[in-house]
C-alpha cells in the first residue's frame, strides 16, 4: 500500500467547524500549546473536558471561552 504524496497519516488535527469535542492533539494545534500545558489547563479546571477510555475530549464551548478569556487579558 503506497501513500499519495502529500497526503498525511493518522487523523486531522483541524476540528469540523461544528465539532462539539476536541481531542488533546485538536487542542494543542489550535492553541499552539504541549501537551503537558493542555492537560494541565485541564486538570487544573480551566478546560472542561470528559476521560473517554484513556483519552480526554475537550468541550468546544470551553475552549471558547478559555479563548474569550484570554483575549480579554490580552486587551487590558
């Protein structure tokens, strides 16, 4: 089996526009993060997230207001 030029491995790092839960990786791309800060934003309740099986899955609504927030500190 061959893979075409260009193409990638493994499952896209950009979340559909609508997607509800994001994964740690989704998360980490979009906020230019590590994965070690993620989960700490999450452990330390800053993201709402849910464990599904060994995973995490981040609420989209959360992320969005972690962003809204940061954006206000940003501002002043």
């Amino acid at each position: 089996m061959s893979i075409a030029p260009g193409s990638r491995r493994g499952p896209s790092l950009t979340p559909p526009p609508d997607a509800l839960a994001l994964s740690v990786d989704q998360v980490c791309a979009r906020l230019q993060l590590s994965r070690p800060s993620v989960v700490h934003l999450i452990t330390s309740g800053r993201l709402f997230a849910i464990k599904v099986g060994r995973s995490w899955r981040i609420s989209a609504t959360s992320l969005d207001r972690l962003l809204g927030e940061t954006a206000g500190e940003v501002e002043r």
